[in-house]
C-alpha cells in the first residue's frame, strides 16, 4: 500500500501555492499531485518522498492534511495497461473511488487507485501476478 | 464573624424579606428622582408607594433599552453626580449607547457579586486572577478585577490583546483565575498549542470565569479539555450593574443569581406576562440596592429560565439557566426566529467539525440565503469527496428539521473563521438594505 497525502484546501487563490511552498520549505520532493475540486474546496491528493513529514508540515502550516492509504499497482507502459487492470476489478466486484496514474520509469506506470476493500484487492492482483508499489520503491 | 459569602445560603424567607424590603426602596427612589420613572408611572396609573408583595411589581411598567438610550447620558441617574464614582457604558453596537453609574456603595456590591465566582471555586488570596476582558468603559475588565480584589486574589489588570504576552504572563505569573470571553480563552488555548507551550502542563488555571458571550456545553468541554480546568459561566449586563450578576457555581447546573442585589422575573417577551419557573423566556431584573442607576423591570433581552429546586452546593439563590441567546441576537430568516445557540445544539452532535463557527447572510434576489461555515477536525476522514458532501448532507437535513429554515453548510479550512479578542462574530450579514 502506499501513503498518499490528502489536503483539505479552500477553493481559493493561492491557495495550493500555498501548500506547495510549505512542501518545499519541509524538503519534500513531489512525484505525482492530483486535485478532485468542486465549487467551494478541493481535496489535493499528493504521493511525496515523506508523506509523515510533509503532514506534520502542513499541519503546522494549519492546513488539514491526512495520511491515506491508497493501491498502487506497477502496470506496463503500453496501450491496455490500465484496462487489462480494471478487468481485474470487475472480477472482482469492487468499487473504484478515484484513482490516477503517474509514470515513473520508461517501460512501467503507476496507477493508483483507492478501493472499497483493499486488502481482498492486493491478494488478488498479486496472484495475477501484479507488483504492487510503496512510498520506498519511488525513491 | 459574619463574612461576606454568608448570604448565598441565607434561607429563603430572610432572602425574599430583603428582596421586598430592597424592591420597594428602589421603586420610590425611582419615582421621586429620576423624571423619567415620575412620569411613566403617572401615566401606567402604578403607585410606587402600594407595592407591599413582590408580586406586586408585577404591574410596574417594563424599562427597555430604549429607555436608557432616550435618557442618555445622566437622565437615569437617582443620586447628584457628586456621588458618582465611576461610569461604564455598554457597547453600543446597535445604537447609541446605554449609561451605569456607580457610587462607593455600588462599586463594592459589584465586587462582591463577581468575587462569588471566586467563592464558588473555594478561591480566595492564595488565587492569581488574570483579567483579560477589557478595560476602560466595557464592564468586564473593572467588573472582574473588583472581584478579584474584594474575594482578596492577587489580580492581573491584562486588559484585552497580544495574545503571546497574555500568555507568558500567565506562566510566568502562575495564574489560577482566568476571566475573559470564552471565545477569548479557547483563542489564548490555541496561541499557547502553537507557540508549543501545553497550558495543560505549564499554566496553573484551576478555573475559568468566562462570560459576555453565549457558548455551548460542547464548546465549555473542548475548553476544558485544552486547559484543564474547570469553566464557569457568568452573566451579567452594563444596565443593571456588569459582570456577577449571575454566575455559575461548581456544579455547573445553572448561574446563581445575586438575589439579595437583584430581583428577577422570566416574561413571556410577546405579552409580558410573568412566566412560571421552569418556563424559558426573557430575563427582567429589578436592582435592590442600586444607588446611581437603580432599574425596575428593566427588560434584558436575554433569553433564559429560572431552574425550580434546589442547587446540589446547598445555595440558596435561585439560578437561572444559562443563555438561551438574547432577543437580539436572533435571526429572522425568511421570516423565521432562529437563535445561533440552536446552530451549536446541531453542530455539536457531529464530530467532524470543530466548535467554531460562522453564520453568514446573504441575498439571492429576493430570498435570504444562510451559509453556516465550519472547520474540520484533525481526525476527519475526508480522503473521499463524498465523505465530505455526506457530512454537509447529513448535517444540512439535521439544522433545516431542528429550524424549519434550510441553511448550507461549507467546510472551510482551519482556522479561517476569524478569531477575535472581544466578543466573537457569530453572525455576518451581508443582506444590505437595498431589497
């Protein structure tokens, strides 16, 4: 499993600047960022090199911020590589909340999801033969 | 010897001797020297000099605030101003404002009444009381500290403001006492967290005396919990004296009146009529030994009720409950009267939200439209978007059946809602007069 970070931030100028600058202040190096926004907030869902530390800087920062724990898969960088991923999911009968994909190697892409039941979702994508990545595999 | 503190379990019959004996003095002394009380009562048909039960003040005519305003500055005044010895003034938010004077013997009744809360909490000279409400025409800084001095506290004239000073002071100082607005006192918690200071372990507060503004069971818990110390509530009000008028004892079941300075009623605040006890409405307090600006049946606008039995601490004051709101304070939205307090009833039933909060108005074409805004808590779960709408859903359905009045609810980041150093801004209105 991986630990994402998630911000609750005020759909507002200035505001994830804001939250980025805090980041680098902390020393935290960035390797994906995604923003699910409605009109009044966003939920900002970060994967980072220390996501405990870029917390406790946000906090203090008084932003809130929570450690998550999402799916991350090592899918292939090809066409079909998250598609043939999702027929694993039909299989097995669970729901998708959000996810995203991020690449980080040429020939391999991350794709993360976050899942109605994770721990059923990792014994079964790892008996199909799925790696499935955390925060120190990134490094 | 007799000491001060005697009186708050002095029997019932002795009490309401002193209250008849004290309410008919303050009604002729109105009469025959303030202008204002002659020509009311000669117009009312009230004969000040026919009152022989307390009950029969009941057909005295009210005081409103209005009153005072009309008689601005010294028209209430019953003594020459030679006896005057201090003046006080209420905010004055919503108009002009109204006027207290104060005699040697006035001042000192002030003190004991706010030294009670001091009592109440078995303190006394081995306290330090760190006054923070403000100084100068407010009555809470003066009301406190005359308190703290009569109950014999080493007192701390903070005043209001610099929020890290008022902190070093207190651990420096090793304060036991804090008096200031509870909105205040959860702002000094929040500074000390930030600046790393635990004021659970570095401060020595064993009691908090707060008042001037409403605050929920919820709110009194979360201060407590961050301070370590025990919260009472005290009530009071610029027109009949300031601060100590009522105040909560350790039982925290209710705010003791001082009922040998003040005779109180709970009127039904549409037809006037006196309301059984156990009836919740407005607040009309009578002064029994005021002698600069005594009131009779000055109406306060703060919603409450007289709470029937007797207190667990063997007191004999009756208490009232604590603030329902005041009839000001409530809002008219599209037509219907709601009170913040009912807000904070529905607000502290969810533990996602924090206690502060913000209720602001504004126009949509013709229609009012309520925004209550709100702060996460560190433990909410909010990874899903959904988690969130839930909580305004849930929490939207739960306010519009306890109000009969749809509001919204938008989650705003920490710390957003302004925290002030006086009375807090529950309330923003941005309706404008222009529809």
């Amino acid at each position: 499993m991986l630990e994402q970070v998630t911000v609750f931030l005020e759909n507002e100028k200035g505001r994830l600047s804001a939250l980025t600058r805090v980041l680098a202040d902390a020393g935290v190096n960035m390797y994906a960022l995604t923003i699910a926004e409605t009109s009044d907030y966003g939920l900002v869902r970060i994967v980072c090199d220390k996501p405990a530390q870029a917390v406790d800087a946000l906090r203090s920062a008084d932003m809130r911020a929570i450690v998550t724990k999402v799916l991350a898969v090592a899918v292939p960088n090809r066409p079909g590589g998250l598609a043939d991923l999702l027929d694993a999911f039909e299989e097995l009968d669970l729901n998708i909340e959000y996810g995203y994909c991020f690449s980080v190697h040429g020939d391999e892409a991350v794709d993360v999801l976050k899942v109605s039941d994770a721990p059923r979702a990792c014994v079964a994508l790892a008996d199909k033969g799925y790696r499935l990545v955390d925060t120190a595999d990134l490094a | 010897m007799k000491r001060p503190q005697d009186i708050l379990t002095a029997p019932r019959a002795e009490l309401e001797a002193l209250q008849l004996e004290g309410v008919k003095k303050t009604v002729i002394k109105c009469y025959e020297n303030v202008p204002f009380y002659h020509d009311l009562y000669d117009e009312a048909g009230f004969d000040p000099y026919a009152v022989t039960t307390l009950e029969d003040l009941q057909k005295a005519p009210f005081t409103t605030k209005q009153d005072l305003r009309d008689n601005y500055p010294f028209n209430m005044f019953a003594v020459p101003m030679e006896d005057v010895r201090e003046i006080h003034m209420s905010s004055g938010t919503t108009g002009i404002a109204t006027v207290g004077g104060y005699t040697e013997h006035d001042l000192d009744i002030w003190g004991d009444c706010f030294a009670r809360g001091v009592w109440y909490a078995d303190g006394g000279p081995q306290d330090v009381m760190h006054v923070c409400y403000g100084y100068g025409l407010f009555t809470g800084g003066l009301g406190a500290h005359y308190g703290g001095v009569k109950a014999g506290c080493t007192t701390i004239p903070m005043s209001a403001g610099n929020t890290e000073r008022q902190i070093r002071v207190m651990r420096e100082m090793g304060s036991t006492i804090l008096c200031c607005t509870p909105s205040y006192a959860m702002h000094l918690a929040d500074t000390a967290l930030s600046m790393g200071i635990d004021p659970k372990k570095e401060f020595k507060l064993r009691v908090g005396i707060h008042g001037a503004e409403a605050f929920s069971d919820n709110f009194r818990k979360d201060l407590e919990d961050k301070i370590g110390y025990k919260v009472l509530d005290v009530y009071g009000l610029t027109e009949t004296m300031g601060p100590g008028v009522a105040i909560e004892c350790m039982e925290q079941n209710g705010l003791h009146l001082a009922e040998d300075h003040f005779y109180a009623e709970v009127i039904d605040p549409k037809t006037g009529e006196v309301l059984p006890d156990g009836e919740w409405g407005e607040l009309v307090l009578t002064t029994i030994d005021r002698e600069a600006t005594p009131v009779v049946r000055y109406r306060t606008r703060d919603i409450t009720r007289i709470l029937p039995g007797e207190c667990a601490c063997g007191r004999t004051h009756r208490r009232i409950d604590r603030l329902h709101g005041r009839t000001d304070d409530m809002l008219i939205i599209r037509g219907v009267n709601v009170f913040p307090s009912q807000i904070e009833d529905v607000m502290k039933t969810f533990d996602q939200i924090s206690s502060w909060y913000q209720i602001e108005l504004t126009r949509k074409g013709h229609l009012d439209v309520v925004t209550l805004k709100v702060e996460p808590n560190p433990d909410f779960d909010f990874d899903e978007v959904r988690a969130i709408e839930l909580l305004q859903r849930d929490m939207q359905e739960r306010l519009k059946s306890a109000l009969s009045v749809g509001i919204r609810v938008r989650i705003v980041e920490p710390r957003s809602i302004p925290r002030s150093e006086g009375k807090a801004v529950r309330v923003v209105d941005l309706r404008g007069d222009d529809c």
